[in-house]
C-alpha cells in the first residue's frame, strides 16, 4: 500500500477504483484502461487511463472524478493539465487518474510504458504477431 493511503484512510483503494470508474461511466469516458502498478512504483496502486473526445469533454470527465472522489470523501493530492484540458491527471493517493485525448494518449503510450515485461501485453504481443 503506498504512503498517500495513509491519508486518505476513509476510502480503500477498491472503493476508490470503483468511485473513479463509475465517474468516467457516466461523462461517457471511451477506451477506459487500468493499469496495476502495486510492486513497479511506489506512487499509487493502479492507474487509470481513459479518453475523451475533445478538450472540453477531458476536462469534463476529469471535473467528474474530482468531484465523486470528493463525495466519497477523498481529496485530490493535485489536478494537473486542466487548462490545456488534452491530458488532465488526477492525482487520488492510490489512484491516479490519467484523461486524454486520443492523440495525446497514442504519443504517449502510458499502456506500453506501465505494461512493458507483464505477461498480458507479452501475450497481447505474441498473438497480433
């Protein structure tokens, strides 16, 4: 468990995953992906990466997290990017959440980073090959 959960005791990072997905579920999030990240980093339990449309909508989606986090009573640690809005992270303790817009997300390519060595994108790999 990272050290930011220790502020955030009220809300375990399941309940939160569940709060984040559920806000990217309603502003109708596209290609919503999540990342384990426990044992590769010590900055959070899992990453959240999904897309939006257009600026206005990334920005939007990235108001809804922070807004449901709020409701379950977890304070963002920070908000990042949303004035450019193409790639806005939220930062949850255990959680962070990564809104992008699809080009953005390609350059990128935090799934190819974060996954890199796992034995899913290896096997992802092995059968597109």
């Amino acid at each position: 468990m990272s050290q930011t959960s220790l502020r955030n005791k009220s809300v375990n990072a399941d309940a939160l995953r569940q709060h984040v997905i559920n806000a990217l579920d309603e502003l109708k999030a596209k290609d919503v992906r999540e990342i384990d990240v426990r044992g590769k980093t010590s900055i959070a339990d899992l990453l959240v990466i999904a897309s939006g449309t257009s600026a206005r909508h990334v920005k939007s989606i990235a108001d809804e997290v922070v807004k449901f986090a709020k409701k379950a009573g977890v304070m963002p640690l920070g908000v990042e990017g949303e004035r450019e809005a193409e790639w806005v992270l939220v930062d949850l303790g255990d959680v962070i959440v990564h809104v992008m817009l699809p080009r953005i997300r390609e350059f990128y390519g935090l799934e190819r980073l974060w996954t890199v060595g796992d034995c899913e994108a290896e096997n992802e790999a092995v059968s597109a090959g």
